[in-house]
C-alpha cells in the first residue's frame, strides 16, 4: 500500500514533465514591445499535407480564432481592414507519419534458489514490431511587415490518434496548443 503512495505522485509527475513543450526561435534584434497590431499573411492558415481530412474551413476558423484570442491576450490587436498590422501572422499544420520499432521481451525467469545455489529460469523471448502512427505539427510564424523578414516562429507537436473527436474537443485541443505555442511570446 505504501509503495502505491509513493507511485502515484511519481507517476503524476512524470506525465507533468511529459507535456510538449513548444520549440521556438526569434531575431534577438528585434525590440519585440514595438509591435502592438497584427494581421493575417495570407494564406494564413497552410497545410502539409494537403488532405481534405486535415484541411476545412472549420479548422482554419478554429486556429484564426485561438490565435487571435491569444494573441489579443498578449497586447497585440489586430490591425483595422485591409491594413498591415506591425506584425504578420501565419499558421501551418503539418502531420508527417512515422515508424518506431517496438521491442517486447518475455520468459526468462530469473533467478531463483538458496544461498548454496539455484539456476536461471527458461529462455527469453523477444517479440520486436513496427508502430505506425501520426505526428501532428501546428507551427506559427510571425513576419516584420516593414521587411517582410521571419521574427518569431514557435511550434508544437503532438502525437495524433485514431480516436475521433467531436467539434467541441476539436477546439478545446487547438486552443490548448495554441496557448501552448504563444506562451512563449513576447521572448523573454
């Protein structure tokens, strides 16, 4: 009992320290506090590939909303119509596959018998698989409107499942990686 008392924060915080931790890159010239408006570079959403199950205008609305919501959090407002704001914004989502083999080892025994002598128990199995799956990149650039020139870029990845999700839960996780992303401006 004890040792499940123990385990269970242990194990809470490793998934803390699992969480995906956004990967970023800025122009250390830049006075980041100058910038106050933003629009969109058009296309403002990108995608890689370019697959109809990835690509939807309700997925383009619900990153163009977190970004903006975020974004607005932040001090940025965006610029009046049809004018450049300080900064120019653009989103891509890319999802690559992958492949890792997994390995699996069984039987074996171990060792067991006194402290005069014992032996090893049978032979160990060693089952080794490929793993298919999916990662999913939501990466935002942000462009000096004056030179046209990158001066922030952040991204996050996450592992994508097969499980189907709902609209609400489609929003709830761009939201989550959106917030996750723009943490990180302005640079500190």
């Amino acid at each position: 009992m004890r040792m499940k008392l123990f385990a269970l924060p242990l194990l809470l915080i490793l998934a803390a320290c699992q969480a995906p931790q956004p990967n970023r890159d800025y122009d250390t010239s830049k006075d980041f506090g100058a910038y106050r408006t933003w629009s969109w570079k058009e296309p403002a959403v990108q995608y890689r590939p370019q697959d109809p199950r990835l690509q939807s205008d309700l997925t383009d609305s619900r990153i163009r909303g977190a970004i903006n919501e975020q974004l607005e959090q932040r001090g940025l407002r965006m610029a009046a119509n049809n004018s450049s704001g300080d900064l120019q914004v653009q989103a891509w989502m890319i999802v690559d596959d992958k492949q890792q083999q997994v390995s699996t080892s069984y039987g074996g025994g171990g060792y067991w018998g006194g402290p005069w002598g014992g032996a090893y128990g049978g032979p160990a199995y060693i089952d080794t698989r490929t793993v298919d799956y999916q990662v999913g990149t939501l990466q935002i650039d942000m462009f000096d409107s004056k030179d046209g020139k990158l001066v922030w870029r952040a991204s996050s990845q996450k592992i994508l499942n097969d499980g189907a999700l709902n609209p609400a839960q489609r929003d709830a996780e761009i939201r989550q990686s959106v917030g996750r992303i723009l943490s990180q401006y302005p640079p500190r």
